[in-house]
C-alpha cells in the first residue's frame, strides 16, 4: 500500500499565527495553506487541531476553532480531505458531535476524516467550565462516545443509556456523503483502552508520534486486539504524527530554526521537531513505514508566512516514500 501525507494547517494552537495582527488575514492565512497543500498534489490531507488554548502556555493570542474551520475549509478546498487530529471528546456531546460530522461530510462533498480523543488539556478544560475528570472517567466517557458516534452514522432509532450518556432515538440526517459512514480516525496509543477502541469501532488509528519504536510497538498491541474482536488488522490506517523541519544542504540548524523556536533553545526545539535535509527526513520517515506505519501527518513551522518548507516536502520528501 502506497504511503499517504497529511499536513497540519497554521490555526493559531502552535502560535503560528501571532505575526499577523488581523484575525480576519488569519484566517485566510490558514486557508491559504490548506489550497496550497491541495494543489501540490502531494498531500491526501489537511489537519486541524482541536483546541481552544495556545501552547506551550495560554496566552491571548488567536486560536481557530476546530470544527468552524473543518466547516469554513470544506468550502473553501474542492479535492483534499479534512480531519481533525484529534477531536476532545469531553468539548461537545457526542451525538451532537455525530451531527455535525455528519454535515462536514456532506458540506464537503465526502472529504472529512472524522477524529476523535479522549482529550488531555488540562487548562482549557477547567477554563471554558468543563471540569477535568481523572483518566479512567475521562476514557469510560470516551468509550460510551465511540459506540454513540459509530451507531448514529450507521442506524435508525438508537438508543443508548450509559454512565455518561443517554439518548433517546435522535435523527440524524443525513447521516453522511461518505457510505458507510465518514472515515473513523481514533488518536491515542493507550494501549488498554484505546487501541481496543481503534480495533472495535475504528477505520484509523494515530500513534507513535514518529518515533518508529513507538509505532512498531503500539501496532502490535493493535494487531492483538484485532485478533481478539475479530477485526482484520490490515484494513485499518495506521498513521503517526511528526514534527519537521526541513534544512538546506549545509545549512545551520540552530540558525535555521531560530524564528520558528520562538525563544526555545535549540535543544528544546529538536526534542520536538525532526531537523534535517529533505533526505534525512525522509530516512527518519521511511523507518516509520517500515515500522508500520501508512500514514504520516507532519507539522511544518511558519507556513502562514512561507509556503516553501511546504512546496520542498511536497517535491523532495514525498517522492522518496512513493
């Protein structure tokens, strides 16, 4: 199976907005990353992040919301798929969640790759009132979202009492433009609970964070669930997420990245990111695939101000994975 390549759009989360001071130019910002990526050609799809808070730290600069801009970039794009990496479970109830899904899917004329998460951001959480349940609340809650999601794309009439939620045989029309359903991406490498999920209900899993010892582990303990539900491993997507930067030949890391490090040291930096020319980070992606994993998200620094770190992964990185 060829290696497919996802791209996070700058939506404000990682601070990769804040040196342009119109929210409105943001936002085309944003947007024009996102054609960018679509006509490239190398690209299958466009990421968002779901979340309401900058890091490293809160602060008050932009943050786009998730699914307004899932929605806004459905119209905006024509062939490039959309996903978010990965919807918070506890920010929306899921039934609404599965309607809403449900019209992103159609607004974009079958293109969205529906994530979700149990979520993680402590801050924001308490911030917008949502309270943090411990870990196993917050995955118990998850658990129940996952069936609810799956059974509203797929039947009439569901019902469902559980610890967390209740409904009551909500319509939800239409279900999708996608048939069965939109695309089931579940995030987290949790292995107990998680990755059960990923092998009962999903149609993609996203784990590893590009560390290819991480991943091959992580996909063994899926394959286990999948023997275990019944579930043929193969045909779930097996995606990791990396942070690149991409170097000239010769060219000073520490210098290279000095604007993207936004104060942090080098050392801070290349913890996060991985830095090197187009074939060193290809070497590193192609011991991703083969660990295991098909699909590779990368996160590219300063696209709201430079499209070429996009254009020369595009041209230099993805043919060598092709």
């Amino acid at each position: 199976m060829p290696v497919e390549f996802g791209v996070f759009v700058p939506q404000g989360w990682r601070m990769d907005l804040v040196e342009i001071e119109d929210p409105v130019e943001q936002y085309e910002a944003m947007t024009s990353v996102a054609r960018a990526a679509e006509e490239s050609g190398a690209f299958d799809s466009i990421w968002l992040y779901d979340h309401f808070h900058t890091v490293p730290e809160p602060t008050k600069n932009t943050v786009f919301e998730c699914w307004m801009s899932t929605a806004g970039l459905a119209r905006d794009t024509r062939r490039v798929k959309i996903g978010q990496m990965v919807t918070c479970n506890g920010y929306r109830n899921p039934a609404l969640l599965a309607k809403m899904a449900s019209t992103a899917d159609v607004m974009s004329g079958g293109r969205l790759l529906f994530g979700l998460g149990a979520g993680w951001y402590e801050h924001e959480w308490r911030a917008y009132g949502y309270g943090f349940p411990e870990v196993p609340e917050r995955m118990r809650a998850f658990r129940e979202a996952c069936e609810i999601i799956h059974r509203l794309w797929t039947e009439d009439d569901v019902v469902f009492d559980g610890e967390f939620y209740h409904i009551d045989r909500p319509i939800n029309e239409p279900k999708s433009a996608q048939k069965p359903h939109p695309p089931f991406w579940i995030g987290g490498g949790g292995e107990r609970v998680t990755l059960r999920l990923v092998a009962r209900w999903g149609d993609a899993c996203n784990v590893g964070g590009g560390d290819p010892e991480a991943i091959r582990h992580k996909l063994d303990v899926l394959r286990g669930h999948c023997e275990r539900e019944g579930r043929d491993f193969e045909e779930i997507t097996r995606s990791t997420s990396v942070n690149v930067h991409l170097l000239e030949e010769g060219e000073d890391p520490e210098r290279a990245t000095g604007k993207a490090r936004m104060g942090r040291s080098y050392e801070e930096y290349a913890k996060e990111f991985v830095v090197g020319t187009p074939d060193e980070v290809a070497s590193r992606l192609e011991r991703c695939v083969e660990a295991g994993a098909d699909y590779i998200i990368v996160y590219l620094p300063r696209l709201a101000y430079d499209h070429s770190m996009l254009h020369r992964f595009a041209e230099e990185v993805v043919p060598r994975l092709r």
